[in-house]
C-alpha cells in the first residue's frame, strides 16, 4: 500500500488557523501525499503562509488564483491532482495525524471507492464534542443504504471532508461554482457512482466552528433546497425505495433554511415563509409517516405548515435545551 493521496485545502483569509491545518497535514501517519494549496485570492497573510508551507516540504504545492469561490478552488485542485484517491481538507480545519493511514486502510481492507469517518465540532474555547454515532463498528454501505443514510444524518452528512475517495468518481463531477451548499449538489451523485462505502465511527476530522466562516452567513441559503430538490428528483427515479426518505430530505431542507436564519438572526418575509410552509405542506404525509424521523421532528413539522408562531417558539425552546 503506497497509493500517492491527494490533499485539495481551499485557502481563503484564514491566516489565524492555516499552520495548525497544515501541522496536523504533514504529521500524518501516511507520507505518501501530495498537499495541494488552492490560494483563492486571499487577501489577508494566507497566501504568504502557502508559499512558506511549499518551501518547507517539497510534498506541498501552491496554487495562487483569482477568487472564485470554494466550489472553484475545490475543482481547480482536483484538476491537477495526481494522486490514486484525492481528499479535501477546510483551511480553517484540522485532522487527526493518522486520519490518512486509516481511511486509506479502509479502503483496502474492504475494496471501498470512498471511506468516510466521523468528526469533532470544536469550539472557539476548544471545547468539542462528538458528532455522529461512534459506538459501532465500520459500517459498510452500497449506493442505496449510503443515500439513505446520508439523508438521515445518524452517521455523516453531505460534507465533503472527513471522507476518502476514489478519484476516478470525478471524472464528471465537479463542485457547482456560484452555489452556497455545494457539497448537496453532488454528495449524493459520488455514492451512486461507489458501489462500496464504508463509515469509521473514530472521529478523526476536526471541524472548526469559527464566527465569519461561511456557514455562519446571514443569507437565505435558497440553494440548500435547490439541492435537495435535485436530489429527490434523481433518487426517487432510480431508488424508488428512497422515496418517502429523499421527499422528508427535501422538506426538511426548507425548514432547515428557516431554522438558519432563525440561528443568525437573519429576516424572512411572509412570501418567503409562505413559499417554505408550501413545500413543506406538500410532503407532511412523507414526514409524519417517515420511520426515521423522531417524533419531535414530526412534530415540529407539523406546527410548521400549521401555525409558524408556534414553531418559532417551539424552535427557540428546542435550542435552549441543547445548548443547556
């Protein structure tokens, strides 16, 4: 096992947390990488901090572009990648030193095209904690049982990081550019062309929840629900059994996007919240008879199409006790 790896890090004003990402990549347990720094036009100290990085380890290699977005960053890296498996890494982010050596073990071990592993959310006062389930053993997958898991978010979610894969699963895909969510877009499509996923509970990524990142932004992320509109449509024709679980996806997105702009304060207007209870509306049956969903989720659901008021107090209630 000496396949080379190719590490895409989109770098973009991000020079407070650049060398820890960076430390964290050329510690790893697997040396038989190539790191690939996308500069996409920052604007801060970063792009002086990539080009120290390349003249410190000849592993490393920088690319300077105009801005143009995670999505092209991401496609530029994968572009030049020569390496067998490729893996993409948030600047802001860092990584277990032996995360490499594990993921790409689990590819050999079980013929795998993508090995997905769980990940901490850490804080800004370096508190963390566990995201998915890490009580279980690999969790190995075809297309179908990927997608559905996917959807359900007891395992992983449509991040592209904290995954391995085969390269050749993007011969012809690419990250949407101009699009927020771009990881939706084209998660779903990567699992339908692997026949094998395997999930390692060990969280081995660690995903930075920093104020200003692009997660945090004020905007309506209409394009979330575009995506998992795509997604619904596509799956419920070639996966009919993923039905009723693409159209509860698809529906929970429009909350999702709601409870968004709840959590950072932003504003919706009656049209907007209309057009959301809509959709939502159309596929309630989905929900309320959907076996994976809780039946708070349910619930919550339901106030959504019935009474918004209520669910924005249900909401607010809901936060309070997790953060408690």
């Amino acid at each position: 096992m000496n396949d080379l790896i190719s590490l895409i890090v989109p770098v973009y004003n991000v020079e407070k947390y650049l060398d820890k990402c960076l430390e964290t990549i050329t510690s790893q347990t697997y040396s038989n990488i190539e790191i690939i720094l996308i500069d996409d036009g920052s604007t801060d100290l970063s792009g002086e901090k990539c080009d120290k990085w390349g003249q410190k380890d000849n592993r490393v290699r920088v690319i300077h572009k105009k801005n143009g977005g995670l999505s092209s960053a991401r496609n530029a890296g994968i572009d030049i990648a020569k390496g067998k498996y490729i893996s993409f890494i948030d600047s802001d982010d860092y990584i277990d030193t032996n995360m490499i050596e594990t993921l790409l073990n689990i590819i050999n071990n079980y013929k795998a095209e993508i090995a997905i592993c769980n990940r901490y959310y850490v804080f800004e006062n370096e508190k963390k904690y566990i995201r998915y389930d890490d009580k279980i053993t690999d969790l190995v997958m075809n297309s179908e049982n990927a997608i559905f898991e996917l959807n359900n978010f007891k395992y992983f979610d449509m991040s592209a990081w904290a995954k391995i894969y085969d390269k050749r699963l993007f011969e012809d895909i690419r990250f949407p550019v101009d699009k927020l969510s771009e990881d939706y877009y084209i998660m779903y499509l990567l699992l339908d062309k692997a026949t094998n996923i395997v999930y390692h509970s060990k969280p081995l990524y660690y995903y930075v929840q920093r104020v200003g990142s692009i997660s945090k932004n004020k905007k309506i992320n209409f394009d979330f629900i575009e995506a998992a509109y795509q997604q619904m449509k596509y799956v419920e024709q070639k996966y009919p059994k993923l039905e009723t679980c693409v159209k509860a996806a698809y529906a929970s997105a429009n909350m999702t996007v709601y409870n968004m702009v709840l959590k950072s304060k932003g504003k919706c207007n009656r049209s907007q919240i209309k057009q959301f209870q809509n959709e939502v509306r159309k596929y309630l049956n989905d929900i309320l008879n959907y076996s994976e969903w809780s039946f708070i989720k349910k619930v919550q659901a339901y106030l959504f199409v019935r009474t918004i008021n209520l669910y924005n107090l249900t909401f607010k209630l809901l936060r309070k006790v997790k953060k408690v």
